[in-house]
C-alpha cells in the first residue's frame, strides 16, 4: 500500500506514479519490450484495477496476465511471488520488483549473462534495512538477508532477479512447504532464497553499480530520485 508514499499514493498504487514523463510502471515495461520480452505476469493487490486498466489501455499487444493477491493487507511480497505458481514455476522467468527506477541497460545485461540465474547487485553504504548479499569467491550466494552483517556483504539486492526452469521448480517446491506448512505469508521472499542456497540453488551476482538505480520508498525517494535521474532516462 506504500503507506509511507502518502498522500502521494492515496488514490495511485505506487507503480503507477511518475518520475519524468512516465511512471515506474511503464518505465519496466518499457525495458522489457526493448529487450525482446512480450510476456508479462502482474500480481496485484493495492488499487489493482488501476494497474490493469493502465497496462491493457498502454499495452494492448503484449501478452499480459493479472493474478489479485486479495490478501494484500496482511501478507509480504513472498505469497504474491507463490500465487504466480501457475504461471512461473518450470518456466524461465524475471522477477522484478514493482518500485524500482532502473537504467534499462540493466535488464539487458541480465538477459546477456551466460548463467540462467542471476541477481542483480548495487554497491553502497549499508545498513540494517537493505536486503543485503554475501558471495563467495566464486561470485555465488551464500547468504542473503537484511540481518547479514553489512560489513560482509558484497552489496544491496537490487530485486531484479532472472530464474531459469530448474530453479523456479525447486522454489515453487519450497514455497509450497512455506505457505501450505509453515504459514509464512508474511516474510520476504527472499527468505526462499536463502533456504534454496543449502539445497545448492544460487545465483550469480551481477554487479550494476555503475548504472542508476534506486528504490522508491518515501517522498523523500522519489525526491531524490527526480534529482538524481540521468537526462536521457527522464
């Protein structure tokens, strides 16, 4: 519901305000059809006709699928990402986050790597809020939460994810043990990540410091933001 954007999201979901001429909303979407992507999954909660009626209206062509998460209020992003099983799961997928302002180079990069499971990755100061990365030598995962020491931690998730078909069966595996067993509707998701890391599914980092980037949680963001922004994004 993105209480802390109010009253700039009283009556707008917070992917469909605007930075520049278009909203978050667009802008992903925008950078997925560039990249050759025409088939998309919304789960949806907050003021979610809104949302669809935007995307039918803007984007009448591409393949687009709305699942309503009615359950919003009380649950976290994790059972959004479960109630996609029957779109998502043994499929090759991206999961991104839906308040992200992102240079589209960014998407293009994933699709470039050579591995089919990829997380993207941003540099900074860290501290106790920031979804937060460990990585071996390798450049693999091996732990990924927001009480990870910030001084371990190679960097910030980003939440633009790429999962190949192998690792979205072994997730929906685990988030049905989540969800139907242990009632964990309101965690991250990815607490399912790192549960999948013991089981020997990770991912590869993917460093995109040097693009811009940033996640939009208060007025004070998307202040920012609109500062912040290169010119030829806007």
């Amino acid at each position: 519901m993105a209480s802390r954007l109010r009253p700039l999201t009283d009556h707008t979901p917070k992917c469909l305000l605007k930075v520049g001429q278009r909203s978050l909303l667009q802008r992903s979407m925008d950078a997925l059809i560039m990249s050759g992507i025409h088939e998309f999954v919304f789960v949806t909660g907050y003021l979610h006709t809104m949302i669809e009626d935007f995307v039918r209206s803007t984007y009448p062509e591409e393949r687009c699928t709305f699942i309503h998460n009615d359950v919003y209020e009380s649950t976290n992003n994790i059972f959004s990402l479960w109630l996609a099983q029957p779109e998502a799961e043994g499929e090759d997928i991206l999961l991104l986050d839906s308040d992200l302002l992102y240079d589209p180079q960014i998407i293009e990069r994933v699709l470039a790597q050579d591995c089919d499971t990829v997380l993207t990755l941003i540099r900074h100061d860290l501290g106790d809020e920031e979804m937060k990365v460990v990585v071996d030598e390798h450049g693999s995962i091996t732990e990924i939460s927001k009480t990870c020491d910030p001084s371990a931690a190679a960097g910030e998730s980003l939440g633009i994810e790429r999962m190949g078909k192998e690792y979205t069966k072994a997730l929906y595996k685990e988030l049905e043990n989540m969800m139907e067993r242990e009632h964990l509707e309101n965690v991250f998701y990815e607490r399912a990540f790192e549960r999948l890391l013991a089981q020997g599914h990770t991912f590869r980092v993917l460093d995109v410091t040097d693009l811009f980037s940033c996640e939009l949680d208060t007025i004070e963001d998307f202040e920012t933001a609109k500062q912040r922004i290169p010119a030829d994004l806007l």
